[in-house]
C-alpha cells in the first residue's frame, strides 16, 4: 500500500464509510477504489482515469484535492505524451482546412456581389412601376369627427360622519415568560465537544441530512440508540433522550448535517468536518 493509497484508506475509515458505500458514492467501481488503496493502478482503464478516480475518492472522504496532489504527485502516473503529439500532428491539416476555406470564400465573394446588385436594381424598378401606376386625383377617404359631448358632473353633497364614541383601551394583560432552554458554548477536547443543556425538562435530538454521512447515537454507558450506519440527503433522525439526560453523537461529515435540541438548531463549537457531540441535560432541583 502507498502513502497515498493509506492516507486515501484512513480518511474513509473516519467518515465510517466501507467500500461499498464509496462505491454509491463515488459510481466508481470497488476494483478500482481497492487498487487506489493499494497503489495498484495498473488495472485502471488509463493514467487519465487514475488522476480523475483519485480526485473523486478524495472529495467524497473530505480531503483537500489540489494539495494532495501536490504532495504525492511523484506516485500519481503522469498523462501520456500521445494526445499532445497528436493535437500537433493534426494542425497542419487544420491550417490547410482553413487556407481552403478562406480561397473558395474569396472565389465566390464577387458572384454574391453581382447577385446583390441585380436584386437592388429588379427591386428599384419594382417600386419606381408602383409609383407610375397609381392614378392621380384618388379619393380621399373624409374622416367623420365624432362630437363628443361632455356631461358636467353632478355635484355631490359632502356627507357629514359621525362622530364615533371613542373607544376606551382595555389593558393588555402580559403573560408570564414561560423559562427558555439555554444550551452552552461548548467544552472542546479534541474531535468532542460538550454542551450542557438547561431551562428545561426534555431534551429531544433531531438530526437533518442533506449529504451522505455517518451518523450515531449512544448513551452514557456506550450502548447504541439509533441504528448506526450511513445517512442519505434527506433523511431524518429522531430520538428522545430525556430519560437519559445524556447523549453522544457522532458525525462523519458535520458539514452536512444539522443537529436540533427540542426543535432549536444546536451551533457547532468546531469547524471540523468529524466530530462527536455530547449533550447532558442539566435537570432542575424540584
């Protein structure tokens, strides 16, 4: 396995994709993903889709394409040589296609000249035949004006309003604040971030998917609350944890993946792409 092929492999373990779920991913085939991974490019149908297979392995796992190229450019096969040898050999015809072209334009450019001016001289006499044809001393159509006569408006009376009885305002009795949850800015160690959640008695967690990503969640002693797998653009996970008070997430690609605590969006401590999120509900003393 290369370098390339296991910092490739370590980013999608992270994101908790397995080959096939890159292979839906990427609609590349398995064969190819596994010789990517092992530096086997051999099999590839050519350089061209070594470099195009790499670059979408590494924009599905998260990785920054331009510098790893650059890093392990000295890994990547190079593009052949032939399709620039080819575009080249194929320029001189282009010039004689186009040397071709310009002398049959010039040969055929006094024809369309000569057929122009004949047009506008059959046109010419055309109009000066319509001229003489028509008769002198042609009726005039009379335009009969049409009187109208303007009706002067009624005057109407001004209508006097009453006067309304004023109306005395009823005070406006304020309800009391009903308490507010408040979720904390976050303790940050490492990939996890801690938020305390408080001002309120439930904590439902609701999870929207817009992208393919990993996502869990489990309680305090590790046991799993939802099925763990990957998510699709769409999807939406729910889960009360109120009775735990507590809840771990983890997040294969947080970038597409908004996490709601009792229907308000939770802000992410991290601009990190994998991350795990623990939330404790900080119950009231009765």
């Amino acid at each position: 396995m290369t370098e390339l092929g296991a910092r490739l492999k370590e980013a999608r373990l992270s994101k908790g994709y397995s080959l096939d779920d890159l292979q839906e991913i990427t609609k590349i085939q398995k064969r190819y993903l596994v010789a990517i991974e092992e530096g086997n490019y051999s099999i590839m149908p050519g350089s061209f889709y070594v470099r195009a297979f790499i670059k979408q392995y590494a924009e599905a796992v998260g990785l920054e394409i331009e510098e790893l190229l650059e890093e392990f450019k000295q890994e990547i096969p190079n593009q052949p040589k032939e399709e620039v040898a080819q575009s080249i050999s194929q320029s001189p015809t282009r010039r004689k296609l186009n040397s071709r072209s310009t002398s049959r334009l010039l040969e055929t450019m006094p024809k369309i000249i000569v057929a122009l001016f004949i047009i506008v001289i059959l046109v010419a006499i055309w109009f000066l035949y319509q001229q003489k044809a028509k008769q002198p001393g042609e009726e005039e159509e009379n335009n009969s004006e049409i009187e109208y006569q303007q009706q002067e408006p009624t005057p109407v009376e001004p209508v006097e309003e009453e006067e309304q009885p004023e109306e005395t305002e009823q005070p406006v009795q304020e309800e009391p604040e009903q308490p507010t949850q408040t979720i904390s800015s976050g303790t940050i160690d490492g990939e996890t971030t801690t938020y305390e959640l408080s001002g309120t008695d439930t904590m439902n967690i609701r999870i929207e998917v817009s992208g393919d990503t990993w996502v869990g969640i489990r309680d305090e002693a590790g046991s799993e609350q939802i099925e763990d797998r990957v998510y699709k653009a769409g999807e939406v996970v729910e889960f009360d944890a109120t009775a735990n008070a507590y809840a771990r997430i983890r997040l294969g690609d947080s970038t597409v993946a908004k996490v709601f605590i009792n229907d308000v969006e939770l802000q992410y401590a991290q601009n990190i792409t994998t991350q795990n999120i623990i939330i404790t509900l900080q119950q009231e003393e009765q």
